[in-house]
C-alpha cells in the first residue's frame, strides 16, 4: 500500500472516535442528505469557492437571533483526506448548547496547492459562515477553531498566524494531536505511516519547495529555504504573547505525530504567557483512543473554552 493510500485509510478509521468526543461522547449520526429547502438554522454543503472541496456545513441555534459564538470545525487526514460530513452530529449538539457551529472541507495539499491555499479556504469559508448566518439575523464576531490532527494543525496556524483580518476572530483553540513542529526529524524520519521519502513529498506539497532526499540528507541545496518554510507553516514558531488560548491534548504513545513537539508546544505556550490546558493521554498513540477519561477531559475542556471566550 502507498503512503497516501496507508495514510488515507488511517485516517478514515479514527474518524468514528473525534466525531464522538466532539459530540460529547455521541456516536456520530449517518450524513443527513442536503435539503432541497433548508430549515432556517441549517445548512448543509453550501460552497464558499468555484473548487468541489470548497463546501461546508453550518447550524445555527433554532429561532437565534443577535450576537452569537462560532465553533468551527476543521476535519484531519493528513492534509490529503478526510471529509467534513464526521463532525454533523457535533455542529447539532454545539447549535442545542446554544453556539454557531460549523465544519468545512478544504483543498488537499498537491505539486499545486500548498498550506496558503488552505490558509485561505479557511478565511473564505469563515465570510461564507458569516453571511449565511447574517442571512438569519444571527452576528458572528468570535470564534473557537478545533478539529484533529491536520485539522488541529491548520486550527492553530490560522488562529496565531491568519487571525488578523479574518472574518470572524478566532478567540481559542481546542487540538487533538496536531502537528506543531514539521520541521521534526522524528516526524519527517521515524512516521508509522510512511518512510522519508514520502514525507518529503508531503512536506514539498505543504510548502511550496522541492527539496530531494539528497537535500535533506546532506543538509544543502534548498535545505534551508525548506527548513523556513516549514517553520512558517508549524504552529510552534507562530507562538506570541497575546496569542489565543489554547488546548493541546495529545497522546504519549503517538508514531505520527511525535510527542516531544507537543510538550515543546506546551513549553512555548508556558514561556509566552499564553492561557492553556495541555492533557496527555498516557496509553494512547495518534488515535488517542485508549484513555477515555483523557477524552472526556477535552470534552469538558472544549465547552469551558466556549462559555469563556465566545461571550
């Protein structure tokens, strides 16, 4: 089996678990079809670019009206799969506790889309967001971005890095096992879904470069112009004072994404003053399956993050 292929089909098989921790425990409902004439208060595939991956689904609280709070969804898989429809049971349980909820699909990354394509699909989707809530007399000013693995990766780009000028202000974080340093050798060299190679082309794809296995074995070439490219798209060098609260919940065992750039995640957040939470799953690899108090831990966190900072 190829890399993108292994990475594709692991993936899809935790995807059952995140849909259940962001529904609080839920087991995830099966899509429900776009309706012909949707209610007021959901929307469902509704496109925020001219791309098919430019899609997204929104449910607003029933008979809302005035200023509200977004949760937004952004679905894992690598950056090369995944799909938002997981997380539709979550967006009607965050709609009953009274929130703006939405997911959207994005463009894979490819020899010709790199991270600041979907750096940008997040900002297109979030005035999509925006006018459709405001279509319902609804206001979204503020924003809680979460989602899992590349999700919760591209959560915490956009929200220390995008935030200025974005649609709806991202006001805290919640991430799953996100990647925060690609720039890890561990990452690139020792990952359970694929060999150097292969992260290298993925890594080409989310930057833009082409650095060759030679490159990056001998350090020379584009080797350097990469290595700061991959910083600009790691959340751990985007880390400021001033930079939104944070929750990092990751697993001690992870073969994906290395454990050591989470708690290097956690320091930086400690060394910036930046409000956080960080729960380590002590059993659990990248799937964080396998510490179910861990799990209703995020959970909680997530809704207390909510009520504090979408007010």
């Amino acid at each position: 089996m190829s890399f993108f292929s292994k990475i594709i089909a692991f993936f899809m098989s935790i995807i059952a678990f995140f849909s259940g921790l962001f529904s609080g425990g839920k087991k995830p409902s099966d899509p429900t079809p776009t309706p012909a004439n949707p209610t007021e208060n959901i929307f469902y595939d509704y496109a925020y670019g001219s791309n098919a991956r430019q899609i997204l689904d929104l449910v607003l609280p029933e008979n809302a009206s005035g200023e509200k709070g977004l949760i937004l969804f952004i679905h894992g898989g690598g950056w090369i799969s995944g799909n938002k429809d997981q997380y539709r049971s979550a967006l009607k349980t965050a709609a009953e506790m009274g929130y703006a909820a939405a997911a959207i699909n994005y463009r894979y990354v490819s020899a010709s889309v790199h991270m600041d394509a979907l750096m940008a699909d997040i900002s297109a989707a979030l005035a999509k967001i925006k006018a459709l809530a405001a279509e319902q007399n609804v206001q979204l000013n503020k924003a809680l971005l979460t989602g899992s693995s590349a999700g919760a990766h591209m959560s915490l780009l956009y929200a220390y890095k995008y935030a200025e000028g974005a649609p709806i202000a991202p006001v805290a974080v919640v991430s799953n096992c996100g990647p925060t340093d690609l720039t890890s050798a561990a990452f690139i060299e020792q990952n359970q879904l694929g060999d150097t190679a292969a992260l290298l082309t993925l890594t080409n794809w989310i930057t833009g470069m082409n650095i060759t296995a030679a490159e990056y074995q001998n350090k020379t070439g584009q080797y350097a112009a990469w290595i700061n490219a991959l910083q600009g798209c790691s959340p751990l060098y985007q880390v400021r004072t001033g930079s939104v609260p944070t929750v990092l919940g990751h697993g001690r065992k992870d073969a994906i994404v290395p454990f050591d750039t989470a708690a290097a995640m956690e320091a930086a957040l400690a060394e910036k003053g930046v409000p956080h939470d960080f729960v380590i799953f002590p059993n659990s690899g990248h799937d964080l399956d396998q510490d179910p108090a861990c799990a209703a831990q995020m959970y909680q966190l997530l809704v207390q993050y909510a009520q504090t900072y979408l007010k």
